[in-house]
C-alpha cells in the first residue's frame, strides 16, 4: 500500500471515531435533560429525517446512489440517538446499562454508514446493508410514529387495549381486579400500564425484519409476521397478567417480576420466535448472518483493529 494510500485509511479511521463521538457531546450540550419541548420537537427533525432517507435509500434502484442516501439517513438517525443516552440515564434512575447500550448504538450505526461508503469505493453491493436500513425504516417509523403522538389517540388507544385484555386473562384465571383505564389494580396493589407494556417495540421489530427481506413473496412475509407478531402479542397480555398477579399477591417485588422474570421471559420467548421465523424465511437468518460478517470486508477500519491486535504481546 503507498503513502497517499495509508494517509486516506488513517483519515477513515479517524472520522469513523470522531464523528460518533462529537455527535454524543454535541447530544449531551445540546439536549440537556430534562428536555424542553421545543428541545424534544427539534429532536424529531434527525430522527424521521434519517428514517425517511433510509426508506428512500432502500428504494433506490441505482445502487451507488443509494448507498450515499443512506449515508445520510445512518448519520441523522444517529445523531437523533446521540441526544438521547443522558435522557436514558436521568429518566431511569441513572440506568447506566442503557446509557451505555444508546452510546454504543451510536457507533454501530456509524458503522453501517461506513460500510454504504465502502460500497461505493468498492462498487460493491451488499444485501444485507440495503435490508438492515429497510428495515430500520419500517420499524423505526411504526414505533416512532405512535409514540410520539403523530397520529393524535393511537398511543393512548392501544396502551388502553392492552390493560383491559391483560384484565380479562387475569379474570379468566379466577382473579379479581379494577381497571380504571390503562391503571389496574389487584389486592389494593396499582400496577400501570405504559407505551413499553405493550410489546410495541418486539413487534415492530419483526415487521422490519420481515417486511425489508429481498426476493421473499408476500405469501411468505405475511406467515412469518403471522407465527411472531401474534404470538408475541398474546405472550406480552400473559407477561402482563404474571407481573400484576405476582406483585398484588406479595410473591415478589416489582423490580423483580418487571425487570428480571418478565424481561427474561419476553427475551427467551423472542429467540424461540426468531428461530421458527428462520424455518418460514431463511432469508432472514442469510440477512442477519451477513451482518454479523461485515468485518469480513476489511476496510480501513477493520484493518486497523487488526492490526491493533497484532500488536498486542
């Protein structure tokens, strides 16, 4: 490799860390918490900005083209992140493992950018880029459109749905409860139903994943989102059901039946899912493996951790 060469490797190296990392300082400065509304209005200008250059890079057929699209929409949709690990943090109680997972998130989305770069250096299309910002796409603006009030009711109306039938399988059972809207209440015990009770986020998740996979007719894609979105539905009302039952009979606290039994429930139930998903659409599980393997590529970045390594005695 020649000198020009070397100097325009190190120059990626250096933007692939800077960039990110300027982008968290300037989140952190920027959107202090707790957040103004205009602070929280200005912060939906990257998040479906990047979403929607995303969706239109996904689209694109001109391949070079939409590589630089979603360039763009990776670096909005990041930057939108980076305002958000200090609102993490405060709002959960300094939870500092998702503060961290958001700050991470930041880099990685970084990455995807880089490697649309590389595509276009190389003039190398990648499958699993243009799915994984499809489906980015698709599940960002589901979720972020309800939870963010864009369609006026439709947050409220759902989080409300999903009490009264987390009542009514606990009714089912022989227990006894009040429903005042999404609050319910067992053994004198209130227990809140918000926006993360709903399971939102697992279901859209797989719409993305589903929905954004090449060369998959729609007969397939509806059968896939069938055996994984219903079922994560109904599992989240028995989820809920437990975490009420549990803590208004004194079982355990709710720190403990939320956090550590319901989440690790909803997490192993998510894998069984994902592998049936891979019987239906083993497209996904090729899309995924690839993006596990971008690495592979050796681009300027993953050379120098190799060589990093190297170094190490």
């Amino acid at each position: 490799m020649d000198t020009s060469a070397k100097k325009n490797d190190a120059w990626v190296v250096l933007l692939f860390f800077l960039i990110p990392t300027v982008m968290l300082i300037a989140g952190y400065l920027l959107f202090p918490y707790p957040a103004s509304p205009l602070a929280r209005q200005l912060s939906f200008i990257p998040l479906f900005l990047g979403l929607l250059f995303l969706g239109f890079g996904f689209l694109y057929r001109k391949k070079s083209t939409a590589s630089a699209i979603k360039i763009v929409g990776w670096g909005l949709f990041s930057f939108f992140w980076a305002t958000m690990p200090n609102l993490l943090y405060s709002s959960e109680g300094g939870d500092v493992f998702n503060a961290m997972v958001c700050v991470i998130g930041v880099y990685v989305l970084v990455y995807m950018a880089y490697h649309e770069w590389l595509s276009i250096q190389r003039n190398d299309f990648v499958s699993c880029l243009n799915w994984i910002a499809g489906g980015t796409f698709l599940a960002g603006i589901i979720y972020f459109t309800i939870e963010n009030g864009i369609i006026p009711r439709l947050q409220e109306w759902l989080i409300e749905t999903v009490a009264a039938q987390t009542a009514d399988v606990l009714h089912l059972f022989g227990i006894a409860t009040i429903r005042d809207q999404a609050l319910i209440i067992y053994n004198n015990t209130p227990i809140m139903i918000i926006f993360a009770c709903t399971a939102i986020q697992s279901m859209v998740l797989f719409v993305g994943m589903i929905g954004a996979l090449p060369r998959v007719d729609v007969k397939r894609k509806v059968l896939g989102l069938l055996v994984t979105v219903v079922p994560i539905y109904f599992l989240n009302l028995i989820r809920n059901a437990s975490v009420v039952y549990m803590v208004g009979s004194g079982m355990v606290s709710f720190e403990l039946a939320h956090n550590v039994i319901g989440k690790t429930g909803s997490l192993l139930a998510l894998i069984v899912l994902l592998f049936v998903t891979f019987k239906v659409v083993p497209e996904l599980y090729d899309e995924i493996l690839s993006i596990i393997t971008l690495p592979r590529r050796n681009g300027p970045v993953e050379l120098f951790f190799k060589r990093f390594q190297r170094k190490k005695p």
